[in-house]
C-alpha cells in the first residue's frame, strides 16, 4: 500500500513492550550512553528511568497488568546500576565537573553560569564549586570569549557608541559575570582580548 506521493505507508503496530527493563538491560543502556556521552550519576539515573517511563506507557498501552510496581522496581534497578558505573569509573562527577567547566568557560560561560549548569546536571554544589576554573584571569577570558561570540566590546566590528555600551554591559551581566570585570573586558582593545584568551588556552 502507497500513500499520495508513491511513498510506501508505514505500518501503525508497535514493538511489544515486553517485560519491564531489568538490571542486564538497563547495564547495557547505561554502556551504551555512556560509549556517546560523558554523563553524572544523576544524569545517568535520569536517562535509565527515562527509558523506564518508555516501557511504562508501552505497557499501560498495551494493557499489561501491575505496570507501576515493576516500573518503580526497575526505577530501583536504574539507580543500583548508575550507582555501579561509578564504583567501576565509568561515571565520574569531579570529573565530568572538571570537563565541561573548562569547556564552559572556554566558550564564555561565567562562572555563576557554569555552576548553574553543572548542578542542573546533577553535580553535587562542593564538586561543581570545586570544578570551577580559579583566579580573575579565568573569569575575565569567559568575559573576553563572550564578547566575541556576541560581536561586542573589543571584538565589535565598529566603534561601540556609550549607549552600545551600555547594552553591552548589561548582556554580560545577565550572563553572570560581575560589573568589574564586565567593565574590564570591553574596555580592552582587540590585541590586549586576543593575547589573554591565548594565554587561558595555554593555561597561563
């Protein structure tokens, strides 16, 4: 059977849901993330139990009987495996923390940003504070890259008016960066802003 455009319909029957996700299962979920994406315990638990709402509305659907006690079962199961990879070290939030800050910060995330990022993946405060990159100088190049993402202070392609200025810094102090070094970064010229973005990639 063709739909209008000569296409072949596809056919509407679903996979069986089948049983519940077990702890075998959900391991091989987890490797399987994890081969693709570096991942928190919290975040892994949230990938597994989300595949566990998946097979309960498969189930529900289905009319399978007893679906939420085996779904809050395999829910259990999830978090014992997570659990697991972090005792095997395939899952490692300091880590990880330590990982996506310097990225973070590399493409101009502040460090207020970047630890609202890393406890909404499920870093606990002290490891996500810790991650944090240290020193002013590392608070001013996320500053310096922000502004060449946005085109703004030394990386405008045009003399920014006061009142460019101004909207400048108020972007980046929505961003999370404090009015100092806010002020600091657009009053540096571009060769000042391209040597310190150098040096933070250098680790100086």
């Amino acid at each position: 059977m063709t739909d209008q455009g000569g296409r072949r319909a596809r056919g509407t029957r679903q996979r069986p849901a089948g049983p519940a996700p077990d702890a075998a299962r959900l391991a091989e979920a987890a490797l399987t993330h994890l081969a693709r994406f570096a991942a928190t315990e919290a975040g892994l638990r949230r990938v597994l139990a989300r595949r566990v709402d998946r097979w309960a509305r498969a189930a529900e659907a289905e009319g399978q009987a007893d679906v939420a006690p085996r779904a809050a079962a395999a829910k259990e199961a999830a978090a014992q495996v997570a659990k697991r990879m972090v005792a095997q070290g395939a899952v490692d939030d300091a880590a990880f923390a330590e990982s996506r800050a310097r990225r973070l910060q590399r493409s101009g995330r502040s460090r207020r940003a970047t630890l609202a990022h890393l406890m909404e993946k499920g870093v606990d405060p002290a490891t996500a504070a810790a991650a944090l990159p240290e020193g002013e100088a590392a608070e001013l190049a996320a500053a310096l890259a922000f502004c060449r993402r946005r085109r703004i202070g030394p990386f405008a392609l045009t003399e920014m008016p006061p009142e460019a200025r101004l909207k400048a810094l108020a972007t980046l102090a929505r961003a999370g960066f404090a009015r100092d070094v806010a002020q600091r970064a657009l009053r540096m010229d571009h060769a000042a802003a391209e040597e310190a973005l150098l040096a933070s990639r250098r680790g100086e």
